[in-house]
C-alpha cells in the first residue's frame, strides 16, 4: 500500500509492472494496483499464470521465456518485489517521469542518479505502520478486492524450513509462521 499508493501514486488507468506478481508481496500488489484502478501488468513463471490472472493482473510476461524490457514500454509505475536487478532493468520500460519502487532497496544506491539521468524516478521502501493504510486494506478485504493467499503454513519451530521454501523463489502466496498451536 505505502509502495503503490503513497510513494508512486497509482491512479485509474495508469499502466503499472509488478515484478513477481505470484510470490507473497507481488500477489498482495498485483490486487492493490488494480483495486487503484491500474492496468497491471506482472512477470510471474508459466505455472502462475492462471493464478495472477485470478488475481487480476491484464497481462502476464513469463520471465523465464521473455525478457519484459523487450515487450513492455509506456510503463508509469513499476514495483520490484523480486530483487536482482529488476529495478534497474525496468527504468528502461518507464514513460518520462515514470517511477520504479523497489521493497529490496539495500543495494540500489546508485540508481536515484540513473533514474534522475534519464528522467524517471526510483525510490525503495521500508514498511512503517499506517493507520489509513491499514483500515483501506482491510475495507478492500472486506469488499473482496483483496484476498491474501497462504500457499504453506509451519509451525515457528519450522522457521528455517519456511526460509528455505521461501528462498527458493518459487512458493505462490504467503509463507506462514504459526506461532500458538
């Protein structure tokens, strides 16, 4: 919400990018982008298609077969949730002024500048609490727009076997901790 929302500003009809729209952050995105009111596009592997689609995603590019820099063009918000260099790659699809948020923000120090150099923006973010935010998620729960999606559940005992799941890059949804039995 803070990514998509206050830093880039999504409004009806922009068109936006979710890097990893099947993996736990990108499926919360992709139904956020379109609940503002976006055209989303996301990259997400050939055996998540039909779940970003129910998502709500318009348009899925299979990062393993096609390189998005080369389909994709006009883009007003992109949003890494993958990490690599996706957000610097994707500077190139942005329109003039267009911004790339990135969650994975530790290692991208150099690209304000390239951004600025080619007239786009960049920013990362770092989660903080938010009253508004919060209660305009839960509205979108409550109405159906937004519907969290757990793919594995561990006990807290688990924890280094739920990392492990989750370092592998290919879980579709949330990986939860149960802390009470």
């Amino acid at each position: 919400m803070q990514a998509l929302g206050e830093i880039a500003q999504i409004e009806p009809g922009q068109r936006v990018l979710i890097h990893g729209g099947g993996g736990g952050l990108g499926h919360v995105a992709v139904q956020i982008a379109k609940a503002l009111g976006a055209y989303v596009v996301t990259t997400a592997s050939a055996g998540k298609r039909d779940f970003v689609r129910s998502l709500g995603a318009d348009q899925v590019i299979d990062y393993q077969a096609v390189d998005f820099t080369t389909v994709l063009s006009d883009i007003d918000v992109a949003f890494d949730t993958v990490g690599q260099e996706y957000a610097e790659r994707s500077l190139s699809v942005l329109k003039p002024g267009g911004i790339v948020v990135t969650a994975l923000g530790l290692s991208h120090a150099h690209l304000p500048a390239l951004a600025a150099a080619a007239g786009r923006r960049f920013s990362s973010v770092a989660v903080e609490s938010d009253s508004a935010g919060m209660q305009q998620l839960a509205a979108w729960v409550e109405s159906g727009q937004l519907t969290p999606h757990v793919s594995h559940e561990f006990p807290l005992g688990e924890g280094a076997n739920a990392h492990a799941l989750v370092g592998h890059g290919s879980t579709q949804g949330k990986v939860v901790l149960r802390i009470a039995p």
